[in-house]
C-alpha cells in the first residue's frame, strides 16, 4: 500500500476539490485522529458511531461527511444534525458554513427552542440544504408538518449522550419516525451509556464504532 505523503492527509480521501482546497485555505492540513478513522467509512456512506473527547474535530468528521454528498441544486433538506443545544447547533452551523464556503450556493439553517416561529417558517419556505438543531423544535416542526424530510440523506446526532442527558429521548424516538430510510446515519458522543447503544441498535445498519481516547 502506497504511503500518504503525510500522516493523515486529507487529499487522500475521497473529497469534492472544492472542500480540499477550502480546508488547504482554513489552515486543516492533517486530519485529527477520529477524523482519519471515521472519515473514510463515512465518506464510504456507512454508519458510523465516533467516541472521542470535547475538541478533538467531530463536528469536521461528519460536516465534511455530509457536504460531500449534497446536490446543490436540490434545495430540499438532504442532511440534518441533531444538537443538544442552540449554542451549540450555532457552532455547529457555523464549522458547517466555514467547510462549505467554496462549495457553491449551500444553505445551513438552525432550527432550535426559543427562536422565532414564523421567522423559522418563512425560511424553511426558502429552502435549505442542511438543518442543524434541537430535537424539540425539530420534532415539533415535522408534527407540523413545516418541515419535509423526503430527501434527507444523512441523519447525525451530535453530543448524543447530552441530548438524553437533557431528557430529550421522547423527542427523538418521534423525530426517528419520521425520518426516511435507507439513509446514514452518525452518531457522535463523548461517552457510551447502555442508552445509547439501545438508540444505536434501533436507528442505524450495521455501525462501525470507532473510540479515539488521544486529543488529535
Ligand atoms: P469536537 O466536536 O470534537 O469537540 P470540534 O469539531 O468543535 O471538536 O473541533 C475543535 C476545533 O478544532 C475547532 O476549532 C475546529 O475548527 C478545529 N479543527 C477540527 N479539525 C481540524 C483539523 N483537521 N485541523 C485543524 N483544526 C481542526
Ligand atoms: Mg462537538
């Protein structure tokens, strides 16, 4: 097997040019250690669940998952990230955006608690690419019906072990109804509870699961 010119590169991976040379422009040179063992089966559209420690890049792990297999020109929510938190689905938005800026014309909303309803409605009219959000606001949008998931390719529950923390099973027990399948589906946490791996064992096909304890 030919050796990558350096540890973890991320032009050996299967990436659209416009997100590595967006990465080259963002200063991502190698991948971090979860990145380099989830990536490939990622981009590889499995399942995939992803231990690892705050700060060690998941949100990079699955955002470049999910980016590098939107159509553009489907304005249809094709990827959708379940956070704990509004603060935390902004930052999550946010990474999302920065990995996509040479990407063209991607649209990332956050739909969370405590935002404007009929701000979040004339939005959604406009379409969007990627939803990233709480799971009650989601949950309460899709019994609604004010959002469409038909088109949804990539499901990801981030900090999945916060969300049930947080009490927020009910609601994505609900939102996993309405969601279509075949899809992928990642799942990201810090840590492992039995909980979780009931969750994991109901919502997705076959996970690897991947656990990087080192920081990168
Ligand atoms: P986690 O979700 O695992 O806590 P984040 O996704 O928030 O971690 O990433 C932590 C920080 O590392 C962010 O500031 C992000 O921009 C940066 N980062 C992620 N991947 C890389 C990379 N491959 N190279 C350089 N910086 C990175
Ligand atoms: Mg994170």
């Amino acid at each position: 097997m030919n050796q990558p010119a350096q540890p973890h590169s991320f032009t050996t991976l299967n990436l659209h040019p416009d997100l590595l040379s967006n990465l080259e422009s963002l200063g991502y040179l190698h991948q971090t250690e979860i990145q380099a063992q989830s990536l490939p089966p990622i981009l590889a559209g499995q399942d995939v669940i992803a231990q690892g420690k705050t700060g060690s890049g998941k949100t990079a792990a699955f955002g470049l998952g999910l980016l590098n297999q939107l159509d553009s020109k489907n304005f249809n929510i094709q990827a959708m990230v379940l956070c704990p938190t509004r603060e935390l689905a902004d930052q999550v938005a946010e990474e999302i955006r920065r990995l996509a800026r040479r990407l063209p014309n991607i649209k990332v909303m956050t739909l969370c608690g405590g935002m404007n309803m009929g701000a979040q409605l004339s939005s959604l009219q406009q379409g969007a690419h990627v939803i990233v959000g709480t799971p009650g606001r989601i949950e309460e949008h899709l019994r609604k019906q004010t959002l469409k998931l038909d088109d949804l390719k990539v499901l990801v529950l981030d900090e999945a072990d916060r969300m049930l923390d947080m009490g927020f099973q009910p609601a994505i027990d609900a939102i996993m109804e309405t969601v279509p399948s075949p899809r992928q589906t990642l799942l990201f946490s810090a840590t492992f509870p039995s909980q979780i791996e009931q969750i994991s064992e109901r919502i997705m096909q076959t996970p690897l699961r991947i656990q990087v304890e080192s920081q990168h």
